[in-house]
C-alpha cells in the first residue's frame, strides 16, 4: 500500500505542479494583459485629455467669435449708411445763411432734417463709429486716400491741406478712408 501511496503522491505532486504552472502561465498572461489594459488606458486618458483641451478651445474661439460679432456684426450696414450721412450733411450745407426769408414749412422743413443729421451721429456716436476729419495731420495710408497733390509752402510736405470726404471708423476698423488733398514740396523755378 505504500507504494500505492507514493504513487497516489506522485501523482498529486504532478497535479500540483501542472497546477502552479498553469498559475504562473495565467500570471505571466495577465501580466501581459495589464500592460496591454495599462497602455490602452493612457491611450484613453490622452484622448480624453485632448478632447477636453479641443473643447476648451472652441469654447474660447466660439466667445471670440461672438464678441467679434456683437462689435462688427453692424460694419456693412453702417457702410452703406455712410451715404446718408453724406447727403444729409451735403443738404444741411446747402441751406442758406440767412432764414429769415424762407416760409414757416421750409423753416420746420430745415429743422427736420438738421435733427435728422444730428440723431443719425448720435447712433454713430453710440455704435462707436468714428469720423475721420485729418486736415492739419500727416497723411496716413492706413486712414487716408490721396486723392491730389498741392504744391505749398505753408505747410511740412505730406500734410493734408483738404478733405473732399470725411473717412470713418468702426472700434478699430476701417469703413471708409478719410479722401484728402496732400501737400508736396513747392518746386522752385529755374
């Protein structure tokens, strides 16, 4: 019996061993398994790490983009009102000096359209449109378009001597360029 013993043990004694070995075969697999498990997580937490940064992102161009509009949203309508303005102060100028030969309705008539003016650069003033007005300054290609050349010796070359038309700004933008004479050297005759 005691051979039937040993050979019972022996037999255990492999059981367990092929036991063990499987165990550290399933170790050596899971180790596999966690540095695979391991390296997909980083990959994981970098994706998530970008898209939060790439969310980040938008939100802030999306706000840029939206205070870009609340300040511009208006720069071609206040464009093309440009040219209201333009008449309204060319019809304002034309009215003579003297009123008091005119009838009562013209009078009012005038009125009218002075409060017009006057409303139409109250809503510029209030939108931040800005005019241009650079007679005295030096000439700005940023601001101005030279329209024509005065010889003059009164004044440094390169200084406005007229403005044909008013320029504008919106904030810090350009709508129109200020359309200005500018003065040059006088030339000496020989």
């Amino acid at each position: 019996m005691k051979k039937n013993k040993s050979k019972k043990t022996d037999t255990e004694n492999q059981d367990t061993l092929s036991d063990q070995k499987e165990i550290i075969v399933d170790n050596i697999e899971v180790s596999d398994d966690q540095e695979t498990l391991k390296k997909e997580l980083e990959i994981a937490v970098d994706d998530k790490k970008r898209a939060l940064a790439e969310a980040e992102n938008t939100r802030r161009r999306s706000i840029k983009d939206l205070e870009q509009a609340r300040k511009y949203g208006h720069l071609s309508l206040s464009r093309e009102m440009l040219s209201v303005v333009d008449s309204l102060e060319s019809a304002v100028n034309a009215i003579p000096k003297n009123k008091d030969d005119l009838t009562e309705e013209l009078k009012n008539f005038i009125l009218g359209v002075e409060m017009t003016l006057e409303q139409l650069k109250q809503v510029f003033s209030n939108h931040n449109i800005t005019r241009i007005n650079p007679e005295g300054e030096l000439f700005d290609y940023n601001l101005h378009q030279a329209m024509f050349e005065k010889e003059t010796k009164e004044v440094e070359p390169g200084t406005i001597v007229e403005v044909m038309q008013p320029g504008w700004t919106l904030h810090d933008r350009l709508l129109r360029p200020a359309m200005v004479g500018v003065a040059k050297k006088k030339l000496e005759k020989a």
